[in-house]
C-alpha cells in the first residue's frame, strides 16, 4: 500500500486557497514526515511559482517522500519531443512523473476534439517518450469511471494502452466525483481482472463519497491511494488523508505510510498536521472533521460523559490520542456532575461528584445559558466559574474604567484607554489601534504587563461575534468568543452584552485573568 499526496497540486486548487513558495515547501517537509510515499508538488509549465518549487525541493533533503511532478498527455497531431508540458516535465529531473489522458469518451471527442484512436496514442507516446529519459510513469485515467459508465470497451482500451507503453501503475479517477460506492467496486474489479498493473484509485468528493469510494477500492485490489490534507481540492475536494490514513489502518489493517517510525508515532502527527494545513490555507478547522476535529471525540450529554469516564469505548470508536487528537468533556446546560468532575480534574484539582460546587457550577451554567451564552465553545470562562465556586481568586486586578473612540478626519483611527487597579496602585494607559477591539486590547495590555509580565506571550488569536437575538436589530444582544493563546496553551471566553464593546471588553478581562489565576493553579499542583 502506498500513497501519493496531492495537497499542493489538487489542493492548491481549493477555492481562496494560495500557496505560497515557503508554504509548498513546508507542507512537503512535513507530509516526507508523515511518510507519504509521494508528494505531488504542482504542474511544472502551468505557473512558475511550481516550476521554482521543483528547484528549490532538489535542494531540500527528504528522508521518505519522493517529490513528483504532474502533467498532461501531449496535445493532440504534435509529436512528443515537440511538446511544451511533455519536456517540461523532464526539465524537473525527478524520477517519477505523473501524467493524465482522457478516458472518457466524451472528452475525447468533445473536449480535445479527437479521434479515439489519437488519444490512444497520445496517451502511448507520451509514456514511451518520459520512460525513453528512465522516467517512472504514474498515468492517471482522468474521468475514468465516468468513461467506464458509458463506453466500458473504450476506458479499458485506455488503461490497456498505458499499461503497454510501460506506466509503474495506472490510477482510477473520480474526476467529477459523482461515482457511487457500489460501481466503484464493480470497475477496480473488473480492472483488476484486465490489468496485470498495479491499480490506484483517486477520488473526488461532489457526492461525499471520496472516503468511502477510495476505502472500497482498497478493499477489492487498489494499492495506492491519492488524495489531500483536510480534503482540500476543487469544489468538494478530494478524499481526506486524515480520515483515509486511520481508517486504512485501524479499520482495515492496511499500513499505507513509509517510515522507520511505528506507525502509531505516524499518525499521532495527523492532527497536528490537519492544523498547520489550515492555518497555511487560512481556512477555518472543521470541527466535525472525523478523527482530527476538535469535536470528533467531544461528549456534551451528561450520561453519554458518565459513560465515557467509566468506559470510553462506550462512545469512542477509537482512542483520540492514537491520531493526536483529545477528548474533550463540554459543560452545558445538558451536563451532568462527570462533566464537572472532569473538567476539575483536568485542571489537577480533585472535587466529589457529591459537593455542593458541583450543584453551583451547573446552576451558573445553566443560568448564563439561559441568558444565551453557549459555554461549551468557551473552555476557560468554565474554568472561571469552577474556580470561583471553589474558592479561588480569580482577579489580581481591577479594571476600573475602559473607554474607546474612533474619530474621522480623512483617515480614521481608534484609540482605546483604561484605568487598571493592582494592590494599592492605579494604572492609566492608552493606545491607537485598527479597531476598537484591537485599541482596547493594547491599551489593556500595556497597563498589565507593568505588573504581570508573564502576560507577554499571552494573545488574542481570533475574535468571532455572533447575534443572539436579531429580533431588535441594531439593539440586539451580541456574543462575544475570544481566543488566546500561550507558549502551546490555548484557551476561549465568552461574554454577552448589548454593546458589542462592552462585551469584547468583559471578554478581554476574563482571558487575560484566567492566564494568570491558571498559571497559580499549576503551582499550586506542583507544591
């Protein structure tokens, strides 16, 4: 088993994603980690942001992957020697290329305007002349299925011809990604019984059906398997490697990755490798992404936590730490006192089911809740309200006065103060920033680090504002979740008002806090 990622050259296809040079280099850096047998790193001729890739990659040293190059099949009436992509392709000096031609018939005839016979030999010149430079061909039967469907004699005449002209194996693609699980089975086995090549399969996602179909395949005789990080591609996307690499593994006992590593150390980097792709990509994670998304092991209902602390295979169909991942315990209106429990536990601190700040801590939940705060996307402002209800301290300092403004004089700007009380002393600080929500939040910043510098690499990440009610328009009240992050750690809070400021303001104060009161909590542990 094998597999070839496309994430930067199908991926990079997704829309509003750009990769830039530095981002294809170190995604391949760490798909070579993962131990991905190839990497497709773009189309050399079509952009020269790919071409200079491929230069730049020959200088990178990679310890499992083999960069590979993808192109087209020569055009049509033009010899190969002749041909543009054809040479470019060589000009990159790698040892395997990937090449596409047409294997449905309608393409052949409609979109390249050709004879059948001219595609046949299109497709056997173009592999003759790359393997006649000791080039490896992946040919790649573009709309294969497709082509299978409605003329099956001419999509094996294809894949039959590229076999004869010496392709390493021969790829079965879902192009338009409209094939159904149960046809993707019947061709790989048909094909399997025509071909004495290894068979690969490709998959596109306009039916959600990209997992499963690539799974399918698998499981009747493909042996190599493309597809992308987080399932970026065009339109749909392509099949998930994130959800593919496990379930090949775990489900079905397939190793796929190569690498002198376990392959549990492997895929333990999956999801740390699904984040570094999003935020190069700067698309939002999906957190219902299966295996790597935050909430794929996340448990809300209070009996479904009391079981999953007693047994987690009651509710998980695999470990979370087997894929990186965690299992995260939400509190909400809809929790039980496990809920509780755990989250305590999970900051070193011991509570019995049976306390009394157990009963407060839900009481709060349930009573902010009502008000229209949804506590459950917000892990820190839970731990403000455990810890006050134990006890514990949570403000070392007291903003006694905020204020923002934003004036116009042909440019605008906003500018953001506040009056920070510490002990016995009085803080008065200002500050310009982009918004009022940025000027607040330096204004903030340069009061507290007089007195925590350990706030320092303390930041505001994201910042999301939602409506609650849009009954009233203008005057609704908003939700405000702010995310911060530390030295590795990362932390949420939630604050709800009728003044948008106001609720940033209230949002702002509490994460600050709580890097502060979690910091004394950690010492307390290790007293």
């Amino acid at each position: 088993m094998e597999v070839l990622d496309t994430t930067l050259r199908d991926g990079a296809q997704t829309y509003g994603v750009s990769f830039s040079l530095q981002d294809k280099v170190s995604i391949a850096k760490r798909l070579d980690e993962l131990g991905v047998r190839y990497i497709e790193g773009g189309w050399p001729g079509s952009n020269p942001k790919d071409m200079e890739f491929f230069k730049v990659i020959k200088e990178t040293t990679l310890k499992n992957s083999e960069v590979v190059a993808f192109g087209s099949t020569r055009k049509k009436d033009t010899l190969p020697k002749k041909d543009f992509m054809l040479n470019t392709l060589l000009n990159t000096e790698l040892k395997t290329v990937v090449i596409f031609g047409k294997a449905w018939s309608l393409h052949v005839s409609e979109v390249l305007q050709t004879t059948f016979d001219e595609n046949l030999r299109m497709i056997e010149d173009s592999i003759d002349y790359i393997k006649s430079h000791g080039i490896d061909v992946i040919f790649d039967a573009e709309h294969f299925f497709d082509g299978f469907r409605d003329d099956q004699d001419y999509a094996l005449k294809v894949i039959k011809k590229a076999e004869e002209a010496g392709a390493r194996l021969v790829v079965l693609c879902d192009t338009n990604g409209g094939t159904l699980t149960q046809d993707v089975q019947s061709a790989v086995k048909r094909v399997k019984d025509e071909l004495k090549l290894p068979i690969g399969i490709h998959c596109h996602n306009d039916s959600g059906l990209a997992i499963a179909n690539t799974l399918m395949a698998v499981s009747v005789g493909a042996i190599h398997i493309q597809g992308t990080i987080n399932g970026l591609g065009e339109r749909c996307g392509n099949a998930d490697l994130c959800q593919v690499l496990p379930n090949l593994y775990f489900k079905m006992g397939h190793r796929a990755l190569l690498n002198d590593r376990d392959v549990n150390d492997q895929l333990k980097g999956l999801s740390n490798l699904s984040k570094y792709v999003y935020e190069l990509t700067n698309l939002p994670p999906r957190s219902y992404q299966p295996y790597v998304g935050k909430n794929a092991f996340a448990h809300k209902g209070g009996v479904h936590i009391d079981a999953i602390l007693k047994r987690p295979k009651a509710y998980e169909h695999i470990d979370p730490t087997l894929v990186g991942n965690r299992r995260e315990i939400s509190i909400s209106e809809l929790s039980g006192r496990s809920s509780v429990v755990n989250i305590a536990s999970g900051l070193g601190l011991k509570l019995d089911k049976q306390s009394d700040v157990v009963d407060r801590v839900l009481e709060e939940i349930k009573r902010m809740e009502a008000q229209g705060y949804r506590v459950e996307d917000a892990s820190a402002t839970v731990h403000l309200i455990l810890l006050r209800a134990m006890g514990y301290k949570l403000y070392p300092f007291q903003v006694q006065l905020w204020r923002v403004s934003t004036m116009k004089n042909g440019s605008s700007f906003t500018s953001g103060e506040v009056m920070v009380k510490v002990g016995d002393e009085v803080l008065h600080e200002a500050s310009i920033g982009v918004g009022p929500v940025h000027a607040l939040d330096q204004a903030l910043r340069k009061a507290l680090l007089k007195c925590f510098p350990q706030l320092k690499d303390a930041n505001l990440i994201n910042y999301k504002v939602s409506v609650v009610d849009s009954g009233t328009g203008t005057a609704s009240t908003v939700r405000v979740f702010i995310e911060f992050k530390d030295d590795g750690l990362q932390w949420t809070t939630t604050a709800l008002s009728e003044n948008i400021i106001e609720a940033s303001a209230m949002a702002l104060i509490d994460g600050y806090a709580y890097k502060l009161v979690i910091d004394e909590v950690k010492k307390m542990n290790k007293r």
